[in-house]
C-alpha cells in the first residue's frame, strides 16, 4: 500500500492576549501513521530549532516593564555538567528538575540571589534581553550559552524544550 504524505501548515494565530500578524507558521509533513504525539514533538522540534524566537516578545515586554525572567531547558540528562539539584549546578538558584523517561531531564533556573525564601527570585529582565540581543535575538542560544558559560550544560547540547516565564514583583 503506499504512504500518504500530508502537507499541514501550523500558524502562531494569537498568544499573550494578542492576535499576531503576520502569522508565523511552519509546513510540515506527516503520514497517517503518525501519531499527534509524534507531530507534536516535530513542532516542539522546529520551535527550539527557530530559536524560541516567538519568546522574544515576553523578555522584551517584561524588560520594558522592570520585570524578572525564569526559565525551564530539557535536554539529555548526560549533557548537563552537575548531577540535578546539586549546589554545584545552582548555588543561589532555584532548583526543580524533572527526570523522564527518555534520558532527559527538565531543569529550572531563576536567580534567587537572596536564598532560599527571599523572595528575590527572577534573572533581571533587562540583563536578560541585553543577553538575548547578544545572541541575535535567539532566545535558545542565549539561553544555552549562559548555560555553557557558566558551567552548567556542555557546548555540544541540543536543548530540546524551552520555557520562559516573566513576572513583574508586586511592590
């Protein structure tokens, strides 16, 4: 029997409140076999590969409003430099990870320069964007690279899922 191949074309319509315009999109290619996990890991696969960069908008606006940045990578658990959740990997940062299945594991990072309880969670927004800019807007590579930096990721890895969370502190 031969393969049907589809051609499906998925467009970034609104996100933060916001209709976008114009639209981005990517076309994929998918047989009937697939599954829409498997397709769902294709478009998780391509968004890193873009470089997040529709995150790019909320560092920016989080910047503009004197806010702080928080973010989540997963890539392969032998590609992280320090055992998950040990001091070495995040003295003064706050730790979560999440170990699954497929040999990787879902880190989280936000400056916490107060310790533990301090309420002074969050990388500066402003430094943050600086950092992304640095990287030519590629909210990826920014991000692997201060990984990289400072010692926490090896160079040759591939992040496979990025999360940015921005907040603004209640004075």
């Amino acid at each position: 029997m031969a393969r049907t191949w589809l051609s499906i074309r998925v467009e970034l319509v609104s996100g933060h409140g916001a209709d976008q315009w114009p639209r981005s999109g990517r076309i994929f290619a998918a047989a009937r076999s697939h599954s829409f996990a498997q397709f769902a890991t294709a478009m998780g696969k391509q968004h890193i590969a873009s470089g997040a960069s529709r995150l790019y908008s909320v560092i920016a606006e989080a910047a503009a409003n004197g806010g702080k940045i928080g973010f989540t990578v997963r890539a392969l658990r032998t590609m992280f430099i320090h055992d998950a959740g040990c001091l070495a990997d995040s003295p003064g940062v706050r730790r979560n990870v999440v170990q699954r299945r497929d040999g990787t594991e879902e880190r989280a990072y936000g400056a916490n320069v107060g310790g533990a309880g301090s309420g002074e969670q969050g990388f500066d927004a402003v430094e943050f964007k600086q950092m992304v800019d640095a990287a030519g807007g590629d909210v990826t590579a920014a991000v692997k690279g201060w990984l990289v930096e400072t010692g926490r990721m090896h160079p040759e890895a591939e992040i496979v899922y990025l999360e940015i969370r921005a907040w603004r502190e209640s004075r």
